[in-house]
C-alpha cells in the first residue's frame, strides 16, 4: 500500500508540473507565430506607405526604418511571450532579475570599454597644457613621425607633416614616448 501511496502522491506533484511546462510551451508556440505574423503585416503597411524613402527625405539619412520597426515589434512580442511562459511556471522574478543584472553588467563593460582611450588622452592632454611644453608652432619628432604643431586639444594634437599630410595623435602617446622638439627661437 505504501508504494502505491508514494507512487500516487509523486503524480500529484508531477501533473501539476507537466500541466505549467505545457502551458508555458504552447504560449510561447502562440507568442512566437503571433510575433512573427505581426511583423511580416507591419512590415507589408511599412513597405506600402514607403517609410524608408520618406526618412531618406526628411533626414537625409539612409537607415531602413521598415526592418527596425518590424524586427522591434516582432522581438518584443517574443519578449512578452517569454515573460508570461516564465510566469506559467513561476520562474518571472528569478529571470528577469538575472536578465536585468546581465543587462546592467554589459552597459558597464561597454562603457569601461568606450572610455578605456579617453581617460587617459584627456589627463594627458591636462598635462601637456598646464606643463606648456608643447606649442602651436612647435617641430617635433615623435616615433618616426616628425612635423609642425598645428593645434593642441584636450584629447588629441593634429601635426602637418613636410610632406603637408595632417596627423592626428592622441595627447596619450606623448606622454609615453620621447619627443625631440625643435622650437623655433
């Protein structure tokens, strides 16, 4: 009797179980086919009313609006359908918040990663202004490249060449090479 108790009591636990797996599968099936109709409908009205010429006009810009738009509204109506299959089995807030976290982490990364240059071009550039030891006017020779100061920013100095070429250095590499300067007297 006992082994037809637990066995009983383990499909009790089990269908309930099988019965939200279901449910979160075929909502995401609906999602999906309603994700993907919706798109191919807007993108025909998007196509018609001919909105990437109509951007191109006004903006002057050549971006195709058409597969943004489309593609936006096809992923969030994917998106919502993951959602409400997680709710089904319960598992929403876990997600989200592990989805919101890796968000967050990967905005940080990127902006470490867009800065990583700047940081230290402008600190260079502070010092390369308050330090004056580098003029507009200036002939130097830095690494193998030798030429006339023609401007000195915060972040980068542009160099005209002899042969009348501008290079554009950023103010970082001054700091970590040797630069012979020809001053004129």
């Amino acid at each position: 009797m006992t082994i037809v108790q637990d066995v009983t009591s383990i499909f009790e636990v089990i269908n309930p179980l099988m019965l939200r797996l279901a449910t979160s599968i075929i909502i995401l099936l609906i999602g999906f086919i309603i994700g993907r109709i919706l798109s191919k409908i807007l993108y025909r009205i998007l196509h018609e009313v001919e909105l990437d010429k109509g951007f191109k006009k006004t903006t002057g810009f050549e971006f195709s609006l058409e597969n943004f738009l489309t593609k936006f509204t096809a992923y969030f109506i994917y998106f919502i359908a993951v959602v409400m299959a997680l709710n089904s089995l319960g598992l929403t807030t876990f997600v989200l918040n592990m989805v919101f976290a890796a968000i967050i982490l990967m905005v940080v990364i990127s902006f470490l990663l867009a800065i990583k240059d700047f940081v230290p071009n402008l600190i260079a550039g502070f010092s390369l202004k308050r330090k004056n030891y580098l003029k507009e006017g200036d002939k130097i020779k830095i690494k193998n490249l030798e030429g006339k100061i023609l401007k000195i920013n915060l972040l980068e100095t542009k160099i005209e060449t002899t042969k009348k070429d501008l290079i554009i250095i950023p103010n970082s590499i001054f700091s970590k090479n040797e630069i012979i300067l020809k001053r004129k007297n």
